[in-house]
C-alpha cells in the first residue's frame, strides 16, 4: 500500500541526481547521487518491485519504513523513499 509518506520517481528526479552506480544485487542497486536540494552527496538504494507478490512489495515498503524510524550509530541514516507504481 503506497501512502502519503511517500514519494513518486518525479520527486525523485526532481531532488537527486544520479552520478555514479556503486553496486548491484539480485533486488536491485546502489547508485550515488547528488541532492539538487543541499548539494550533498547520498546513496540511492533502488529496490526492483516489479514481479514480486504484492506481500513482498509490502515487505519492501515496510523495510523502508523501520528504516526511516531506526536511529543508530551503526546504521546508514534514512532520508527518504520513492516509488514506482509501474
């Protein structure tokens, strides 16, 4: 279920740009981009949903979700997610 917390591929284009990919997995990459916003640099983790049942389309919204509420010196800070309904 996609709610207002989060954002469309538009915003997504609209706040980062994409520089360089870092890595690559079986669910998808890691690209570094820079923020259009504050000018700094992040990683973008992009997550493939399409083929995955819609529970593990919401597991992967709900990762995102514990990950944006996790507060930890040894984990990478959360900023933000974006989905893509196709």
């Amino acid at each position: 279920m996609i709610d207002k917390r989060t954002h469309s591929l538009e915003d997504y284009a609209s706040k980062y740009l994409e520089l360089e990919v870092k890595g690559t997995g079986v669910s998808g990459c890691a690209t570094l981009v820079k923020s259009r916003v504050d000018g700094l640099e992040y990683i973008s983790k992009r997550v493939v949903l399409r083929g995955l049942s819609a529970k593990e389309q919401e597991q992967a919204i709900q990762e995102a979700r514990i990950l944006q509420n996790m507060h930890h010196p040894n984990v990478v800070k959360y900023y933000d997610h974006f989905v893509d309904p196709g």
